[in-house]
C-alpha cells in the first residue's frame, strides 16, 4: 500500500470520528454555523502558524539528523538505566485481543484527537482555546524537533529487540511507511504522540463544565493513545513522561503568549483604523 493511500485512510477515519463527535457534542449545529466565517477568519493566522511549523519541520528532517549524528548524544542506554524492563512487563501483561486496538488508537485516534478540538472550539465560538490550542501544538513541534536533533534515542523495539516486538507493524505494516516519512528511529525522546495527545486533554479539562462530553471522550482516547506508545514497543516510559512536561509546559506558554499576541494585534488594528477611514 502506498504512503498516500495509507495518509488518505488515516485521514478518512479521522474525519468519520470528528464528524461523529461533532454531532455529538454540538447540540445547535445551525447556530454554531451563523459565525463560521468570522471564527475561521479569527484563528486563520494561528493556523498558518502551525502549517509553517509543520512544514519547516519536514524541509529540516534531514538536516536535523545530520546535526544529531555529528553531536552523538546516544541517551538510550541512559534511559535504559533509569527504567530497565517496564516495557517488557507492559507489553507481556497487555492481553493479545487489545493489540489492534491500541495499533488502531495510535495510528488513527492520534489524527482525529489533534484535529476534532479545533474544529470543535471553533464551532462553538471558543476562539481563544482554539488559538491557545494551536499554539500549544506549535510549541510541541519547535521544542520537540530541538530536543530530536540533541539527542540521539532509540526506542525499546530497537534496544530491546527479541524482548519487545514492533507490535505496530505486525498488525499494520503499511503503516511503516507513513511513520518513516515523519520520524526517525532515533526520534523517541520525548513521546510527540504523548505530549500532543494529553495537550488536547488538558484544553478539553479547562474547559469540561462547558464540553463535558468531549472531555469524556478525550480522556479514553488519550490515555489509550499514551498507552499504545509503549505497548506497541515505540517509546520509554521516559519518552511518555518527559512528553507529558512538555504538553504541560506548551500549554502554559501558548496561554501567556496568545493574550499577548491578541492585544498587540488589536492595538495594531486600532492605530491604523483612524488613517483607514480618513
């Protein structure tokens, strides 16, 4: 199968389960519509904020490589020390049946749980979670590509091999292309799959009076995307709980930083709209 039939599958069933939230959660579909324009047109930088992110992030794959194997910081016996065999326990208790499930969480409930709160916040006219969310993603990608390109981490499927199985590609290799189009073997610590997942749980939190729904739904599949990390041999416990710091400190940043961003805009917007109109 190739990787743009494999990226369209994994976009299909994203976009089923987003559209099932929807209806889900938005009990006046009409009246979320009225303002989509304006809420579209007010996040739309925040959005392209992310899009550059993302795609400076693939121009410089090759080059971060480069740099992290002429830096040679090889952590992953150090995280081996600080762990030892969890993995190995995780994947030996974890029953057979709920392979494909977590295979299945990790490769199509990441995509959907990324993409539904923004579409979501938007929606319901929760722009500033939207934007704060946005950035909070941003943060991830720069500070996560900065720490791919110090270190030098293999996961326990590669550290560990004959121990623990590469349980992804068992059940989908196909998949194997799409990952290696967008990570590297040496790519592990942090956990991206951790911290951006439990970033998407810590906006649906703030704001689980106003959703309750969506934090439901949220929480099983974030925790069941964390958990598929290691089960599926990809990542440490390490990798999970230093991605975790990362999602908490990205959220707090991207809180402190869009207020900011908003006012100066605002004020930029009230100066020049006197010289507009005269």
């Amino acid at each position: 199968m190739s990787l743009g039939i494999v990226s369209v599958t994994v976009g299909a069933i994203a976009a089923s389960g987003l559209f099932l939230t929807l209806v889900l959660c938005i009990d006046r579909p009409r009246q979320a519509l009225q303002r989509l324009d304006e809420e579209i047109l007010d996040i739309a930088p925040y959005l392209a904020l992310v899009g550059v992110v993302m795609l400076l992030h693939r121009i410089t794959h090759g080059l971060s490589l480069r740099i992290s194997d002429a830096l040679g910081l090889n952590i992953t016996d150090i995280i081996y020390d600080v762990e030892g065999s969890f993995v190995v326990y995780l994947q030996a208790v974890t029953p057979d049946g709920l392979v494909p499930v977590f295979s299945g969480l990790y490769m199509f409930g990441f995509a959907y749980v990324l993409a539904t709160p923004v579409v979501l916040y938007v929606l319901t006219s929760a722009t500033r979670p939207a934007k704060e969310l946005l950035v909070a993603y941003a943060f991830n990608n720069v500070i996560g590509a900065l720490l791919y390109t110090l270190f030098i981490a293999y996961g326990p499927r590669i550290r560990l091999s004959g121990r623990v199985d590469g349980l992804l590609y068992d059940w989908f290799p196909q998949t194997q292309q799409l990952t290696g189009a967008v990570s590297a073997n040496t790519n592990v610590f942090p956990s991206l799959h951790t911290s951006l997942s439990v970033v998407v749980l810590l906006f649906a939190w703030r704001r689980r009076h106003v959703q309750p729904r969506w934090f439901g739904i949220a929480f099983v599949v974030t925790t069941g995307i964390v958990t598929s990390t290691m089960v599926l041999g990809i990542h440490w416990l390490t990798d999970v709980v230093a991605g975790v710091a990362l999602a908490y400190g990205s959220v707090v940043a991207a809180s402190r930083t869009v207020p900011v961003v908003d006012m100066l805009w605002e004020q930029t917007v009230a100066e020049r709209l006197p010289s507009l109109t005269t």
